[in-house]
C-alpha cells in the first residue's frame, strides 16, 4: 500500500476508528449539499429525530435544476420549485449557511467552494455529486457519495470507507498553444480507461501541472471520476496558497502563515510509495475530443474515429454501440463532424479563466448559421467578474447567449437541453446517452476554446487554426 503520500497523510488525520467491516470511520471537514441529493437525506433524518451534528461545516447551494435565462420564482417547472422549497426549508430549520440565487454567491457547488476559499488543502470534502473530485485541486482529499452518505455525513459528521490505493499521474512538459487541462484529463482517461482508476485515489503530478492554474488543476480534478477514480488531487504549492490568499473564508493575518506551513507539510514525501505510477509528456497531447458515449472514448482533433477490431476485445462492445448512437463511421475524421448546439460552462469549465479563454476566440466571429451557443458561468461571481470584464459583451456580438449561472445543460435537470439527434459540442465532463436531455441526443466533450472554434465554424475545427 501506498506511504508517505497526501492522501495517507489526510486520511490518517481524519481517521475517528476502524469498524468491524474494516473500513474507516472518517471525519469530514466539510460538506456541501444542494438542492437535489438533499431532501431524501433530511427526510431520514426527521425520520430519526436525528440533528445535524455540526451544521457549522455544512454549506448549501443551488445549481442542477436552476433555469439559466428567467430565474423568476416560482420556476415554471413544479419539480424543480418544490425541490427549490424543500432546501430552502432544511437549511432554516438545521441553521445551514444557504447561497440562494440573487445572494452574489450561489452557482455550481464546485465552483462556490473554492471561490470563496472553503475548500482548502488538507480537507476532507463530500458532496452529494460525482464531481466533488475537483476540490482535490488543493490537496484535499475529496468525494462524491449517495444519498444515504449525505444523511450519514449530516448526522455524524462521518462516513464508513475503505481506503483507496494511490496512483501517481505524473505529465511532464509544456503543453501546446489551443491544449488545455481539458484536453490533459480527456488524454489521461483516453489512456487509462474509464475503469482503470478503480479502487484507487490519482495524484496528478509532474512540471505540467505545477505550471497549471488552479482553476486548470479543478478542471482535471474534476474528471478524475469519470477515469473510474474516487478522488483526485494534486499536492499543495505556491499557486495553491496564491489563490487561497484573501478569499472570504482563508485564513487571514497570523493565522495565514501558520496555515500555510502545515499545508506545506502535508505534501507528499519525496520518498512517498505509490501503488502505481504513470506518466506521459505533454507534447503528446493534442486538442482532445470525445467521439463515442463515454469520456475514455476521445481522440486528438487530427484523429480519426478507431476501428473496434483494433481496440482490447473489452472496449469493442461499448465502440460498436457508439458507432451506432453517435453515427459516426469507424475510420472518419472527427474534424469536420458537423454540430448544432455548442455550450460552454459546467463544473468543469465555467469558472473565469475558461470564459477568458473562449472568450479570445469568439471575438470578432461570429456563431455559425443555424448553431445554438451559450455560455453559463459557473457562479454568481463568475458571472459578476465576467461582465466586469466585457467578456459578457463579446460572446453577444458573436451571437452566443449569455446565461446566469447554473450546471445548464451538462446534465440537464433543467430547461437547457438538447432536443432529438442534435448533437453537442459541450465543455461539460459526461458524454453518455441522453445525458444532455434526449434520449437520442449526441454529446462531444472538448475545452472551452474548442467549444467556441465549433460555434463560428458550426463543425468540430482544430482552436488551433483560429488562434
């Protein structure tokens, strides 16, 4: 088993016992709900006539079923506004922080958190969401769970798991101008499998990720899940406490150097033992697209579609299966696959430097004839910073609708969703079937830039030709 490293170093911390079945009972520092994992969780607990242990560690916001154009109340979807009461009901009765809408802090929960300096190194973090792997970004240790688990981490502050083994995920070099941390994840899932990280827990390191961006590093995070992996993170360094430094809830005056030198410490060893090792370089990546129905199934943009007969027998069911939903031919280019919609934003990518990003490429073009574009900010304060900037200005002259913040049509709970065969060039982070609203409808994951290279050329095109 692996030594030495972050994740044995946190979870050691936040060890309260061992239980009969072997796992660990396991502290968690913090716990961020919303609207649609939470009521089933507060039901059992009035079930019980169970409290919420430290309602203090707990933070509420709202994002999966908020619309993105009218955000007036009540929504015009039933559901969706019931779930909208019964959250904002729980969070009054069990004294729990809520960023409602209109607060100037609501947006997707993984963009909240570390915004506002909640999430920080040496952490353990659960969420009601599969994609709470994006706040190990910062060194902490951090998991989406089920319902149950949400009601567990309410009443006890804990959860029951066994510990994971450790991968290094280790990418050196510079990346290519137009290749983003996007395209890194994509790559890395691409190569390990959606299954390969089973069981275990990814630290991504190596010179590529030390000279990301933390919002690039929470981009990759983010995905880490979707490679099989329970968690993901990478070790706490400059960058890290740059970003921390002055946000509402870090640390401030002598407390910031002190914080500063223990998360340093938890850093994994020089020495540390990993269970396994990987590595690639940087120059081999390219800008990465997905072109079949998981997010293993992508290729660099000067690819072609593969043919199953050359895949492992394991992967040529789920290729043939793809070739079928997707309509796509084993052999073809993926450059040149024509689009409909294109949507920028997600937990994934719609924090400000994404927006940045797309934002250089739309200006001076144009949205294509007959496309859908928009753009979703993350939060709140993206949406705010975003504007201050003028970035809301160019993706409107382009022709892209500019949106308030809210998970959109990643998983589309919501009223953005695709409709019939459309297909989608989507920054979001899940290209499985319906995932974007019809059941027949076709996702194709890339970065924000590449999102934005669909729009004004209404095909999947190379950003590289644009920049």
């Amino acid at each position: 088993m692996s030594h030495g490293t972050l994740f044995d170093k946190v979870w050691a911390l936040h060890t309260v016992g061992t239980l009969p079945s072997g796992q660990t009972q396991l502290f968690i520092g913090l716990h961020l709900i919303h609207e649609v994992t939470s009521p089933q969780a507060f039901a059992m607990l009035r079930e019980r006539q169970l409290s919420v242990m430290f309602p203090e560690r707990t933070v509420a916001t709202v994002d999966h079923i908020v619309p993105t154009d009218s955000q007036a109340r009540p929504f015009g979807d039933s559901l969706a506004e019931a779930m909208m009461q019964e959250l904002e009901t729980n969070c009054a009765d069990y004294g729990i922080r809520f960023y409602n809408i209109g607060s100037g802090s609501q947006g997707i929960v993984h963009v909240i958190a570390p915004e506002q300096g909640l999430t920080q190194p040496g952490m353990t973090i659960a969420c009601g969401d599969s994609h709470t792997s994006t706040h190990g970004a910062f060194g902490a240790i951090a998991f989406g769970i089920g319902t149950s688990q949400v009601r567990d981490v309410l009443a006890s502050q804990t959860l029951a798991l066994a510990k994971l083994k450790v991968r290094k995920v280790e990418v050196n070099g510079t990346l290519k101008p137009g290749v983003y941390a996007k395209d890194v994840i994509l790559h890395i899932i691409r190569k390990l499998g959606v299954k390969g990280g089973v069981g275990y827990a990814y630290e991504f390191a190596g010179t590529t990720f030390e000279r990301m961006s933390m919002e690039e590093r929470m981009t990759v995070c983010n995905m880490s899940i979707e490679g099989g992996a329970r968690c993901g993170y990478v070790n706490p360094d400059a960058v890290t406490f740059e970003y921390l430094r002055g946000r509402d809830a870090a640390p401030k005056a002598a407390d910031w150097e002190k914080a500063v030198g223990w998360w340093t410490c938890l850093r994994s060893d020089p020495d540390a033992e990993y269970d396994d090792v990987v590595v690639f370089q940087a120059e081999d990546i390219e800008p990465t697209v997905t072109w079949g129905i998981t997010p293993g199934q992508g290729i660099g943009i000067s690819e072609t579609v593969p043919v199953a007969a050359e895949m492992p027998p394991e992967e040529q069911v789920i290729a043939e299966e793809a070739y079928q939903y997707m309509d796509l031919a084993a052999g073809t280019p993926i450059k040149g696959t024509p689009v409909d919609v294109c949507f920028v934003g997600s937990c994934t990518n719609g924090r400000i430097s994404d927006l940045r990003e797309a934002a250089t490429v739309a200006k001076g073009r144009h949205v294509a004839a007959g496309i859908t574009a928009f753009v979703v900010p993350g939060s709140e304060r993206v949406k705010q910073q975003a504007e201050a900037e003028g970035l809301d200005k160019i993706f409107e002259a382009a022709g892209f609708e500019w949106r308030n913040a809210g998970c959109s049509m990643c998983l589309a709970m919501n009223p953005d969703k695709l409709v019939g065969r459309q297909i989608s060039a989507s920054s979001s982070n899940r290209n499985f079937k319906g995932r974007q609203g019809s059941s027949s409808g076709r996702t194709l994951l890339m970065s924000p830039a590449m999102v934005v290279a669909a729009a004004v050329t209404g095909q999947v095109t190379d950003v590289r030709e644009l920049l």
